[in-house]
C-alpha cells in the first residue's frame, strides 16, 4: 500500500473512499468494501482522509482517537485498499464543495468513482453533504455511492458513539461497533 501525504496527481483511475475513518468502525468497513469491489473494473481502491480529525480542528477541542494512525492503515490495507491520501486538513478546508470535486476529485485524484457514508460532508465548513457530492460528480463522469449506515442497537453506529460506549466503560458495545463481521 502507498500513502501520500501531498496531493500527487494519478494517471490511473481511482475509485475514492472519503472520510476520516477513526476506528474503521462497520459503517466505514461498508464504505471500504464497496470502494474494494470496484477494484474489479479497473479502478485503484485509493482512501481519501485528513491527517487530523477536521471535528476536531474545526472546534479546538483535542482529538481522542479510537485507533491510531498505524492501526488505521493495517486495517484498511488488509481490507484491500492500495492507495491512501492522507493530508493536512487546515490545506484544504477553505475549499468550496465545487472546488474539492473539481480540483482534487476529478483533476488530481482521476476519481472515476466515490464512495461515503450516509452522513459524509464536505467543502468550506462543511457545509455540502452527500447528496451534493453526488450532483457535482456528475459534472465530472465520476459516480457516486452513498453508503446507507450500519446500525447497533437500531442507531447508525458513528465513531462518537464508539467514543461515548468507551468513556462510559461499555467496552462490550463499543467492539460489537467495531469488530468486523460479514454482513
């Protein structure tokens, strides 16, 4: 697996997972299997995620992380992913939902095909989500996958709920949230 920590443009067709992935919780395995399978047609399964948590910036308040960037890695290179992008968020966080398609999607990238979570957002503060990821792609031909969410106990499992079931010594309910099982 190769990680870049600098937007290096590809030649290659990419087919994108976006998110910041702490934990590789089930919702992020779903994203990472899908974008895995499309490995199939062609494309490269590449992660596009930060360096930092942008919550976390974005708000000043410290990063408690449920995986270490080490472990994160493992685990998405053991789940097929062959390219991972990881950049400093404070680069790109004034960039307009356009700006993110177009020039790092589409024009470094060579995304062909992305894929997120239900509840993935975007663009200068956040401010786009995943139904308008999905309309801007189309601008560019590249196609887009919204991953519906992977629910425990009938709520989307998110790592803030892996967070809250640690810090309230749940340990059982925070594994059942992050161990993977085929679904």
């Amino acid at each position: 697996m190769k990680i870049y920590t600098n937007l290096e443009k590809q030649l290659s067709p990419l087919c994108v997972a976006l998110g910041y992935f702490d934990g590789v919780h089930k919702g992020h395995q779903r994203v990472i299997k899908y974008t895995v399978e499309l490995k199939k047609y062609g494309m490269i399964p590449t992660v596009f995620t930060f360096s930092q948590n942008p919550k976390a910036i974005i708000s000043k308040v410290p990063e408690h992380r449920i995986t270490d960037e080490k472990t994160k890695e493992k685990v998405l290179e053991s789940m097929g992913i062959e390219l991972i992008y990881k950049v400093d968020f404070n680069d790109l966080r004034n960039l307009t939902a356009e700006n993110f398609v177009k020039d790092i999607l589409h024009e470094v990238l060579n995304a062909k095909y992305v894929v997120c979570g239900f509840n993935y957002h975007f663009g200068k503060n956040g401010i786009a989500d995943a139904g308008t990821l999905k309309k801007l792609c189309l601008d560019y031909g590249i196609k887009t996958k919204i991953v519906r969410p992977a629910l425990y106990k009938h709520e989307p499992i998110s790592s803030t709920r892996i967070r809250n079931a640690l810090l309230n010594n749940d340990s059982e309910s925070a594994s059942k949230m992050l161990n993977f099982r085929k679904e």
